[in-house]
C-alpha cells in the first residue's frame, strides 16, 4: 500500500463537502476518483496530497506507506510533499516568466538532492521524452495547450514522486492531446511503477485506469 486515507472529512461551514471517506492507492496503479460537478473531487485530492487538511477527527488517518502524514508540520510537509508527491493541474499552472526548461527544473531545485546540472540535464532527457526537445527554452505563452501540458508533467516527475495527482489534466486539451496524454500517464506508470491519482471527467480515461473511486454526496458511491 502507497497510500491510505481513513475517515477523512471536510466541511465549509455547515455544508459536508466530505464524510468519513476511506480511500487507498496501491503501488504501480492508476486511479480515477469521478464524481459530479460539486461533489468534492478537487477537495479530496487536495487531502490525499496534503494540500489541505480535513477536519479533526481522532479517527482519522493519512498514511504514505508507514509515515502519518496527519503527523507532519508544515514545513515537513512541503519537503516530503516535493520528495515524493508530483502534481498536475488543470490548468498546467506553469510560471510564465519561466522557460519550458526552468518550470520543469524549479521543484528539483527546491529538494536539494541533486546539484543543478544533474537536474537540468534531467529536466531536458524528460522534455526530449515528452517530444519537446524545439520547446525548452519557450516560456508558457509561446507554447500550445497540449506542449504546456507536458511541460507540467515532466515538472511533476522531476523528482522520481512515487505518486503523482492530476486533476482534470486533460480538460482543456482536445480529443487527440487528451489521449495521448493519458497513453502517457499509463506508458509512465509501466515504465517507472509510479501511481496515479486523476480527477476526470474524461470516461476513457475512468474505464482504462486501474480502479474508479466513484464520490457522491459527500461519500464514495461503490
Ligand atoms: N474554500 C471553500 N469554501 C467553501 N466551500 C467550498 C470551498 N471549496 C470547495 N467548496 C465547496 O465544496 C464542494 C466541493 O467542491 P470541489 O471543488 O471539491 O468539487 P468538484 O467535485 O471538484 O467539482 P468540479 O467537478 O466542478 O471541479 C462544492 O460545493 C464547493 O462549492
Ligand atoms: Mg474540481
């Protein structure tokens, strides 16, 4: 087990956006949490990955492999957060002042890990990889939809995450893009036996991966 939520909730106010969800990723496995527009998809996400977090409750628990991420302050949080966690969003969310090149290399300067020139030349193998070999020194705005994209996902896997979270990675891409970038996430997945974890509408997507975690009313719909 990589990952393992138990009895997580959230709410704002009076409205229970989530109630007492379980929910585990195992190693080397796509999953897709689905669900209507509201149903607190985003919210759990940003739970599972510590971007957020639930409600107190004695009962909860958040663990990645032995470690309780309930545990961690802050600051520890966003250290194993960069050292183990990669994220994708729907709106790529690159930094525009940035080439292709520095938005992919940005995280693995921050995890003092490797020195510099290890990371930009493994910043520029993944670029190559994701056929972006003529991009590395565009900045966001001189790039397509699709290329900007795989600029965030060679950003996400910069520094090896065991897990990777992706919300609505393919909602602003046509038919074609959106597909080869889920070939993608599943030729990744092979390759490196990194999890995913995907927020999509997208019912390929859903019917491909490994499991589908089904969110209605504030709780899993099995
Ligand atoms: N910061 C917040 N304050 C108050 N309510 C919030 C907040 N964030 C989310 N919500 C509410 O929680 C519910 C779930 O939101 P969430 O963004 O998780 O839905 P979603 O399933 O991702 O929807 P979509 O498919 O439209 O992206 C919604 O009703 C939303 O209005
Ligand atoms: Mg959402």
């Amino acid at each position: 087990m990589l990952l393992s939520a138990r009895k997580i909730s959230k709410h704002y106010g009076a409205i229970q956006v989530l109630n007492k969800i379980d929910v585990d990723v195992y190693e080397n496995e796509i999953v897709s949490i689905v669900g209507p527009s509201g149903a607190g998809k985003t919210t759990l996400l940003h739970l599972l990955s510590t971007l957020d977090r639930p409600n107190v409750d004695p009962d909860s628990s958040l663990f990645f492999k032995s470690t309780n991420l309930f545990d961690l302050k802050d600051t520890q949080l966003s250290k194993f957060r960069n050292q183990n966690m990669g994220f994708i969003f729907q709106f790529h969310e690159l930094l525009p002042e940035f080439t292709a090149l520095e938005n992919v290399c940005i995280p693995g300067w921050l995890a003092p890990k490797h020195a510099n020139n290890i990371i930009e030349n493994k910043a520029m193998d993944l670029l190559k990889r994701l056929g972006l070999e003529d991009r590395l020194n565009h900045k966001p705005l001189a790039m397509s939809g699709g290329e900007q994209q795989r600029v965030a996902v060679a950003r996400a896997l910069i520094n090896d995450p065991k897990i990777i979270f992706a919300d609505e990675p393919s909602g602003n891409l046509d038919t074609e893009n959106a597909k080869q970038l889920h070939d993608l996430f599943f030729e990744l997945q092979k390759q490196r036996g990194c999890s995913f974890v995907i927020v999509t509408h997208n019912q390929e997507l859903a019917k491909r991966s490994n499991r589908i975690v089904r969110l209605k009313d504030g709780k899993i719909d099995s």
